[in-house]
C-alpha cells in the first residue's frame, strides 16, 4: 500500500456541532486510509473550545492530541490547557498546520480565523461571522499569505462545487478576486425555518421552545435561532460575498424547505447549476478536508427515486427583515458587518437566557437599529472590527434596559 500523506489540522470549536462533525469525519476518512482507500492521513495537532472543557479533555484523549485551548479561564476541566479568551489565537500563531477549521461560534473566532490567513494556512471555514465581521481583512490576508479559503457551509460549498464548474481551474478554490463571467447570480439556498409560513404577529411572538425546533437541521442554540429569524441566512449573503467576490445585485435568496438542492449558480445563459445532497454536515466538511481528492463518505446519500417533491419559493423580507439587512450591509461595507453581526449575537444571547422576557422579533429590530445608528466607519485593522463589535454590543445592552 503506498504511503499516506498527512495533513495536519487544528480544529477550532471542537466540542461544537460543527467540531464533532468534523472529527468524525476524520475517524472516518482515516479508517479509509488504513484500507487503502483514501490518500491521505489526517494528524489532529491542536483543539480549541470556548467552555465545555470535560468534552475537550475526551476528545484530546481520543486523538492523541497534545495541545488544546479553552476560551473560559474557569471552565471546569482537569488537563493543563492553555486558558483565555487568546488562546485559541495562540495555537494558530505557535503551531505548524496544513489546515485549520474555523468552527468557533459568533465574532469570538474572528481573531484565530485573522491569524491563519496571515500565517498561508488554509483555512475550512465554518465560522461565518469571521467574514460579516471582518471580510475585508480576512481575503486580504489570505491573497497575500497565498491561504484558501474552503468554505464548510452547506451553502457555500455548494457555490464553491459549481462554480468550480465553470471554470478552467479544476481546483476547488473560492474566487477571491472576481466571480466567473458568465455567472450572472449565486443563489443560496434556505429552509425557511419553523416559521417559514407563520404570519409576522406570530413570529414576533415565537417562545424560545419553537424558534429552536428547527424542521431540519441539528445545531447549535445561537444558530438555530437565527435560521429561525433567517438571519443566519442574512449572514450566508454577507460571507458568499466575500467568499466569491460577488455584489449584493449578484446575489440572492431561495426558500427550499426540503433542504436538498444546498445552493444555484445562474449563468448569463439562463442555465442553472445545482448542487444536491442529503442534509448532512458532514459532506461539506469532508469535501474541504480532501480537497482536492473525492473520496467514500459515511454520510447518507441522495436517493433521487425517492423524493416526491423539491419546492421552492421566494421569501417574504417583511416578515424576516435581516435579508433585506443583508444586503445593506455588504453595499455600506466597513464596519457594517461586525455592527449588525455583533448586535445580533447579542439580541439571540439575551433570547436565550432563561429569565429572557424578549420578544423574538426585538431581535431583528435590535440588529437592524445598532446598524442604522453604528454602522458607518471604515475598517482597517483588526481593531476597527473588535471596537465596532464591542460597541454595537454595548447598544444593544443599553436598548435591553429600555425593553
């Protein structure tokens, strides 16, 4: 059997969904390996987490990994990890890796993200608040340092799949300086959410219960509920436009709630190239980590026979306000998306605590009003972005009081 050439990985946001999709995938690609059926190995040499450190500490165990990163300096966890809200930047910075997965929750990922693209890594990216809040920096950094950017999205693999299509490059590489010529739009998919047909009474006034029974998914809290206000959609708009040097009149939302068709390209021709799969996470997480090679997965595949219907149709920005939002973030540009992305997370992380008494709508109307009053400013460093976030956080905090 020829020998394995290994890819070195670190895996930031480990004990999230994304994160333990994602080592299983590994466990699964290496065993491929060992048969003969996969060309490469994959080496975990480093794992970050924000909180859950007993997770951390098995996963570590499990793998064989001799460095890992808690976010929460008093995260409960009997390892001698390396602590603070730095730490996970610090592996990135000290470590030698082929590859890191960005998987971290919310903003918190953005400085890692910003230091993998400036060290040439490649980069999985699951974490799309690192591109809302800071695109600018982060394709810069990689252009320069010569880092891909492989998008974990559903979504944005998709895109990356067909696109790839129409284009002379075989690689599978994101388009950072401009979209193909004949691509007349990106077209992300959506499930609409478990409130895709509620009226907008209704869904101002959704309980934290049914905005987290997502129809098809399985995620984290923080993104559940912004599917469920389409916001996480919104953010998909933001990112697919840094990802793939796209205009906001270039790109555009469809609701599909059978989640099978994950994104369309439209070409200048009128022809439409689909990508289509089982709604598994673990497919666009294994097509980035074997870039550029196709191998088995373990995933469920697409029995096409036994679908009776793909439905699709165009949602409703009144009743879900942040797509429109969307879009306004990316023609302002500068601090826009670190604002609205900020102060979102901040509105789902009031919703979320237990004594909440938030109206599920605020949270959109929150977004939106940090944007119109914050969301002006260019952005230059990493330090434009961190101060856009804090301050759209403290507004948010204030408006709470009001609430």
């Amino acid at each position: 059997m020829p020998e394995l050439d290994t890819r070195r990985l670190i895996i930031l946001g480990s004990t999230g969904s994304i994160g333990v999709q994602t080592l299983d995938v590994v466990s699964h690609l290496n065993t491929l390996g060992e048969r003969g059926r996969s060309p490469i190995r994959y080496e975990i040499v480093a794992l970050a987490a924000g909180q859950n450190g007993e997770l951390l500490q098995a996963q570590a165990q499990r793998f064989g990994v001799q460095h890992a990163a808690l976010a929460d300096v008093d995260a409960e966890c009997a390892a001698s990890f390396r602590r603070g809200h730095d730490a996970a930047e610090s592996l990135v910075r000290d470590l030698d890796a082929d590859l890191i997965v960005s998987a971290m929750v919310g903003s918190a990922g953005l400085p890692a993200t910003l230091a993998a693209a400036e060290r040439g890594a490649d980069i999985a990216l699951a974490n799309k608040e690192t591109l809302v809040a800071a695109g600018a920096l982060i394709t810069s950094a990689a252009l320069r340092s010569g880092a891909s950017l492989l998008p974990l999205d559903s979504e944005h693999s998709a895109l990356w799949q067909c696109l790839a299509g129409l284009s002379q490059d075989t690689a599978l590489t994101p388009a950072l300086a401009a979209l193909p010529d004949g691509v007349r739009r990106l077209i992300l998919t959506a499930s609409g959410g478990p409130f895709r047909q509620w009226p907008s009474e209704r869904i101002n006034s959704a309980s934290r219960a049914e905005a987290l029974a997502h129809p098809t998914w399985n995620m984290g809290k923080k993104v559940t509920i912004d599917c469920a206000s389409m916001t996480n959609k919104a953010l998909e708009l933001i990112e697919a436009h840094w990802l793939f040097a796209a205009p906001s009149d270039q790109l555009d939302v469809l609701v599909h709630p059978q989640s099978i068709v994950h994104s369309i390209v439209e070409t200048r021709d009128g022809s439409m190239l689909a990508q289509l799969g089982a709604p598994d996470m673990r497919t666009p997480i294994q097509i980035a980590l074997t870039h550029p090679s196709r191998v088995d997965s373990h995933a469920p595949g697409l029995d096409l026979a036994s679908l009776a219907r793909l439905d699709f149709e165009a949602p409703d920005p009144d009743r879900f306000p942040s797509l429109r939002r969307a879009h306004e973030v990316i023609e302002r540009g500068g601090i826009a998306g670190a604002v609205f992305n900020a102060a979102n997370e901040a509105a789902v992380e009031a919703f979320l605590e237990p004594d909440s008494t938030l109206p599920f709508g605020a949270i959109a109307e929150l977004a939106g009003a940090a944007l119109d009053e914050l969301g002006a400013g260019a952005i230059n460093t990493l330090d434009d972005a961190l101060a856009a976030d804090d301050e759209a956080r403290r507004f948010v905090a204030r408006k709470l009081v009001e609430v």
